[in-house]
C-alpha cells in the first residue's frame, strides 16, 4: 500500500516528538484554573515553574526546551577546542609516539589556548579566518615559515578529522594560500658551513682536548663517547644505546640497532630501535677499536662495567649527558659550540669528499641518500687543501697552453 511521503514525515515527527517528551524527568499537570504546567530545569534555580493555555502549547516548550539543549551541547562539541582533543586523541589511537601528542598539547597552548578561534564552532570557521589568524600569530610570535607550516599541519589535521566525522563537509584549509604567509614571517637565518661541521683545525684542539681530559680525569666516561662520535658520526642515543654485545671485535664492526628516547610526558628514558628503524654496521678501524679497549678497560677498573658501552657511577650515560659534554668541550677549547650532530656532518662530508658514494655514506650514517645530499654534506677541506687543488688546476692548463704554442 503506498503511504504519502507527508505522512511518513509526520509519523517520524510524532515518534520524535514522543522520545522527547519521555526525557522529561517532571510531570505535567492541569491546574485548577485551567491552565497547564510543568517544571523545566535551570541552572540558576534549579528548576522553574511553566503555564500555558493548553497542553499542546506547554508540550511544544517542553519539546522546544530539550531541542535547544541539544543544540547546544553539539555547538560545545564543535568548538575548536574539542575537535582538537578529538584529533589527538586519534593520534595516540594510530600509535603517534607520546613525545609527538607532547608537542600538539604545547603548540596548541602556545598559539591556540585563550585565542578567539579556541572557542569557536568549527562549523563556523572559514579560509580567510584562518589565513586572518596564522598573520596575526606570524607577527605576534615571530615566527619563521617552517614553524608556519608545522602549525598549518596541525590545523589542517583538526579540519580533516572534522570532515571525516561528518562535522563540516569540506576542509576549509584547502583554499588557504599558505606561501603568501612567507612575506609576514621572520627570515630563518641559515647557518654557514664553518657553523655546521667541525673544521681540521677545530677537531685538532678535541683531541688535545680528549687526550688531556683522559690523563686527568680517566672515569669521565661521557668524553669517550664524544670521541666515538667523531670517529663513526653516530647519534648521540646511538651511542647512549650501545651495547658491548653489539661491538663485535673479531668480525671488526659495530652494529648499530638501538637508541636511547626520552618520553617528555612520562619523563623517563627509554631504549628504541634507531631513528629509521633499521639496523646499520659500522665498519671497525684501529682508532676505533684502541678507543672501545680503552673504554673497557677503564670502566673495569672503577667498576663501571655494564652491558652498555657507556656506563659510569649512576649506570648507563644518558644522550643529554652525551650532548651535553660536546658543547662543553667546545667552550673548553676556545671555539664555538659544536653539537654531536656537527660531528655526525663533519664525518658525513669527509667520507664524501674522500670519494664515497651517497649510497654507502647514506648505509653508514643511517639516514636516506636525500638526506644525506640535502642536510649531511659539506665541504669539509681547509683553504691549503683548497690552494693545492687549485694550483694542481693550474699548473695543467698552464702546460697544455705551452704545448699548444
């Protein structure tokens, strides 16, 4: 039997009607002046007294009541706010490492929390709010573009989750036209090459430096692991996450596969798999292994000894300590500050230079051959290196041209 569409719409409508109107939690009541009431909850008072002329007027703002509740508690759940917590909440369920949920929560309370847009329903939120708001952040903050595009990443992910919910039908972060952001942002000052590695002359006053530091202070464990650094270009939770089992005499290899981690929410350390994940050898040479003896051999003697390569009084060194003691050794010697991470470029560039392909480099450093061209490689040779090629050079065309005469 087919049933007009209106009257299927106004079935619907009545069962709504009727759901309603059984949350209710008060009675409904005709008093004897005719008139009809009810109680309707507040949240002042606690509840208030309501009359009307019939009863289908007082359950229209029964009805009305509970519809603008409703309405109410979705705009709450729309805000910016909670689609933020919805969103990361989904990367803690996708397996997003805790030190990464860390830095979300403390961007958002740097350029979100207390902001116009953190209580805002989503749904309201358009392209030109968005643009109008990372310009007002860019000058407020200072911020350089690629902190730009981190924080645009994170927006564009809270609207993506929204979609996906079904809260907005499109992500309003398409049509935002992030490059033009570039000419309100900070000027990234890019360091010079002399900044990034350590030159021959910087890494000659190290080993000064280290041999002086082993004779005078000989348990001072962090110093071998910088040393270490400079002769392999490991990490510094590569080298805080060493194990002696992984330091493979016979074969002549060091075998990379575990790196200390710091959760920042849970403040403890941790050992991982590497930063990519794979596990990479190093190839042993006789500075290397003199270095690892040496190291044995001390933390033996003032019972430091452990399963991990670099063990003192309070157990296995940490990274930070690790890290920590470059910079100092830097001050020590009189140059500016050069991270773990120089040392890492400095190794990089020197197999480079000394004719090593990408591809190996790329094996021992443990990092893509894109990366290792882009971020790793440098000229790493003194000026008389430079004054020999360039002479050589000319030597030769200054001989063809006399032959040629």
């Amino acid at each position: 039997m087919f049933v007009p569409l209106h009257d299927v719409q106004d079935s619907m409508e009545a069962m709504k009607r009727d759901e309603l109107l059984k949350k209710h939690q008060y009675k409904i009541w005709q008093g004897k002046d005719g008139k009809w009431y009810t109680y309707l909850p507040d949240d002042k008072k606690g509840r208030v007294l309501k009359k009307k002329s019939t009863r289908n007027k007082i359950e229209d703002l029964i009805i009305l009541y509970y519809k603008q509740k409703k309405q109410k508690e979705n705009n709450r759940e729309c805000t910016f706010r909670i689609r933020f917590s919805i969103w990361v909440k989904r990367q803690k369920d996708c397996g997003v490492a805790d030190n990464t949920v860390t830095k979300y929560e403390s961007d958002y309370k740097r350029f979100f929390e207390g902001s116009g847009i953190e209580s805002r329903n989503i749904r309201d939120i358009t392209d030109d709010d968005i643009t109008v708001y990372l310009i007002e952040r860019i000058k407020e903050k200072e911020l350089n573009y690629r902190a730009v595009k981190s924080l645009f990443s994170m927006l564009n992910g809270i609207f993506e989750k929204s979609v996906k919910d079904k809260i907005i039908a499109e992500n309003p972060c398409k049509y935002v036209d992030l490059p033009v952001m570039k000419k309100f942002c900070k000027e990234e000052r890019h360091k010079s090459t002399s900044e990034r590695i350590v030159s021959d002359e910087q890494m000659k006053k190290f080993y000064e430096q280290f041999e002086y530091d082993h004779k005078v202070k000989p348990q001072y464990i962090p110093t071998y692991a910088v040393e270490l650094a400079t002769l392999t270009g490991m990490r510094s939770g590569e080298l805080a996450g060493l194990m002696w089992e992984n330091v493979d005499f016979n074969q002549k290899c060091i075998i990379v596969c575990k790196s200390e981690k710091y959760n920042r929410k849970s403040k403890e350390y941790y050992i991982d798999t590497t930063k990519n994940g794979k596990e990479r050898m190093i190839p042993m040479t006789e500075e290397m292994e003199v270095l690892l003896r040496k190291i044995k051999k001390i933390e033996t003697m003032y019972g430091y000894l452990s399963e991990y390569v670099f063990s003192n009084e309070n157990g296995r060194v940490h990274a930070r300590t690790i890290s920590d003691c470059a910079r100092n050794k830097s001050i020590q010697i009189g140059i500016e500050v050069k991270s773990i991470h120089a040392m890492r470029r400095t190794f990089n560039s020197k197999l480079r230079s000394e004719g090593v392909s990408a591809i190996v480099a790329s094996s021992i450093l443990g990092h893509t051959e894109r990366v290792n061209n882009n971020n790793y490689t440098y000229d790493a040779s003194d000026m008389d290196y430079k004054n020999e090629i360039v002479s050589n050079v000319n030597r030769e065309t200054v001989m063809l041209h006399t032959i040629a005469r």
